[in-house]
C-alpha cells in the first residue's frame, strides 16, 4: 500500500532537525486553519460553536489561531485558562469544565466571570456554599459512552465524569435552594470515534434531558472527534454528523418552540494532523528476523503508544539505499523503562543510526502529554506557516530549567 503523502516533506526534515535539535514537534499552519474551518461550519442550524481543547495541545501560539478562526475554548483547570488568556481568548469564550476539584479552583474560574460546569452532586453543593445566586452549567453523563481505548471512554456506568440522570433531581433542589440559574448542560461521551451513530445517540439524551429545564441558554454535546491514525480507516464523515445534528434540532426546538444554543468540543480533531513529531536514531539491534530501533522518541516525548496502545504512523525519512532488506521494526525510545515503545514490528526498511523518523498526527496530545521523566528536557515546537517558513514558538528545555524550583 502507498503511504498517503504528508505536509512535510523528507526534505525539510533534516534541515528543521539542523536548526532546532531533534526529537522537534513541527506543526503546519494549513492544516490548522482548515480544520479549525470544518469544525466552524459543521452545524448550520444557529446558533452554533465550537470550542478547541486546550487539553489536547496548549501552546499559545496555536490557540490563538484558534481564535482567529471563531473557535472558544473549552478549560480543565486554572493552568489552562491562562493558556487561553494569553492566547487572547476572554472569558465569554471561556469555558471551564473541570473534575473533582478544590473551591479555590472553581473560585479562580468564578472571580474572572468565567462560566464553570460542575460535574457532580459534591461540586454542585461546593459552588452552592461559595457562590449562591451565580449561573453554572451541569456536566451529565448519558450512560453512553465510546472511543478508541478504555482509558479514553468518558461516559457509561463506571465512568468518573458526570451526573447521571437518576441525580437529576437531587441537582434541582441544590439549584433552587442556593438560588444559582442553569444555564447549561454538556457532555463527553469519549476520545477518538470515527463512526458518528453513539455521538448522535448521545447528543439525543442530552436534549430529552434539556427539555426538563426551559431556563437553558445551551447545551454542549461535547466531542471526541477521531482522525485516521491508521492508513486504512477512514475519516469520521463530519457532512453526515452535521446533517444528522441539524435534523435532530430542527425536531427537537420545533417540538418545544424555543431556540437553544449549541455547543461542540471536537478534542483532538483540531490539532492531532497538523502536527508531527520528529526524532533521530542512535542504535539498531537486530532481533530475530527484525530489528529493534532506538530512538530519541521515549514516551516523556511522546505518551500515547505506551499509555493507550495507541497507533502512530512512523516514517523513516529520505532513505535512499534500495539494498536495505525489508524487516519487522520495533521502534523503541530512550527511557528507561521496557514499555517505552512508539510501535512493534512495523514493516519497513531497516534503519540504520543516524537515520531521521517522522511520527505522523503527533498535535495532539503530544507535547501536552509530555514531561521530564529521566530527566530529560521536554522538545521544542515549530510552527510552519503557508510561506514553508519555520517559527520556533517553543524553546528546547535545559538542564536549568529542569532545576528550577528545586528548594
């Protein structure tokens, strides 16, 4: 199978490696735009937003994109709302939904006038105690969940996020007793789906249970949006979840006369295939009929693989030795730790040191997962713009940076 081209070409990769020092996250100002563009326009039936996960990649630079485009942003702590403060972002386009959390926490969200949803009975009765007479939104879980790992399922029976609808009720007398307005209800129901139809089933019993509150502003169907990691699957069809969406409002305000608003959080959709990582080999073993890669690409660069058995397509880069057999690659990092594995026994020429990899759809969840474990500084991001010009919009850590803040 031919191995779908990609936005960065072999031929840039060594030179960004020159300049930056490799493992480098690379991002492509394009494929951002374009897809924070789809996910503007996925539902016609007004009014209507989208809002990006800060979660998912919060660099500064890329959030503020973001915001050109028309996009809010959606906060899971106070960390995060600075991110999006700094990305110009004000707090009407703020919204923060954090999960079993301090009052101080939801403090700092209320004292910027930023809109929070509390996502149990105990932080209800929290913000009822500290904020009486203030408006909230409610996070409900529809007992419907789905995605592509276990870990990433955020919905269903033994999910830890959300109200189920049985406390629903319990909810309403919190609410009418500390005086405090819903203004709306939303959900997450997991990460990664590519097939719309528990998304749709989902969005459904959101708006059952919207109808038993007539004072909601809106209601946010949350995301989870997959892209293709792999080169046969297909890409979620956003014309078909658009239609779908805009058919099932058009039903359900003409069922109770009213207008609500409509939210979305498409995760890692917005940012996941406009970035790539890029790394270097330094060793190669062979190993049975294989071989085993060592790279500079340990899970503390790049989590997914190890934590969510996870699927990125790995390039090896303008290789031009037509002698190289064909073998099972197992491309492994530099940490210290036997599940340090980016990908087993992938098919491809068999490295050699010095050898440069591309790790494709690495935006999301890739440098925001990342961290200094082995003590090793965490990689610098580029961005590269329309022009193909290179802008460092993160700085390489250094061994000073890991010793700041040791008393």
């Amino acid at each position: 199978m031919t191995s779908r081209p990609h936005w960065l070409a072999d031929s840039q990769v060594r030179p960004l490696l020159e300049r930056f020092g490799s493992p480098l996250y690379v991002y492509h100002e394009p494929t951002l735009r374009q897809r924070l563009r789809e996910l503007v326009g996925l539902v016609g039936h007004g009014p209507f937003h989208a809002s990006i996960s800060v979660k998912a990649n919060g660099n500064p630079h890329l959030l503020s994109i973001a915001r050109e485009e028309g996009l809010r942003g959606d906060a899971m702590s106070p960390g995060e709302i600075l991110l999006l403060e700094r990305a110009g972002f004000t707090a009407k386009d703020i919204f923060f939904i954090p999960n079993n959390v301090s009052e101080s926490e939801l403090r700092f969200a209320h004292d910027r006038g930023i809109l929070t949803s509390l996502d149990s009975i105990d932080q209800l009765r929290t913000w009822a105690e500290a904020f009486p007479g203030s408006r909230v939104a409610l996070r409900v879980n529809p007992l419907v969940g789905d995605g592509h790992h276990e870990k990433v399922v955020t919905a269903g029976e033994r999910a830890k996020f959300g109200i189920v609808p049985s406390e629903l009720d319990q909810a309403r007398s919190i609410l009418a007793e500390s005086g405090i307005t819903l203004v709306g209800l939303n959900q997450h129901i997991g990460s990664g789906f590519l097939e719309p139809s528990r998304y749709l089933a989902a969005a459904s019993t959101l708006l059952s249970i919207a109808e038993s509150f007539p004072q909601l502003e809106f209601v946010d169907f949350g995301g989870g949006f997959g892209i293709p990691y792999r080169e046969h699957e297909s890409r979620l069809d956003l014309g078909l979840l658009g239609r779908s969406l805009d058919t099932m409002l058009r039903d359900w305000m003409r069922k109770n006369n009213r207008s609500i608003e409509v939210g979305i959080e498409p995760g890692r959709y917005w940012c996941a295939e406009c970035g790539a990582l890029l790394g270097t080999v330094f060793a190669v073993k062979p190993r049975g009929e294989g071989a085993i890669a060592g790279t500079d690409l340990g899970f503390n660069v790049l989590q997914r693989p190890a934590m969510y058995d996870a699927y990125h397509r790995i390039d090896l880069v303008a290789v031009q030795d037509v002698d190289r057999p064909t073998v099972p690659v197992t491309w492994a990092g530099n940490i210290c730790e036997s599940g340090d594995i980016l990908g087993a026994d992938r098919q491809g020429s068999l490295p050699r040191p010095g050898d440069l990899v591309r790790v494709r759809d690495a935006g999301a969840y890739g440098w925001a997962m990342s961290s200094s474990y082995n003590a090793r500084p965490r990689a610098a991001e580029v961005l590269v713009g329309a022009d193909g010009e290179p802008l460092l919009i993160r700085h390489r850590e250094t061994w000073e940076d890991l010793m700041r803040g040791v008393a």
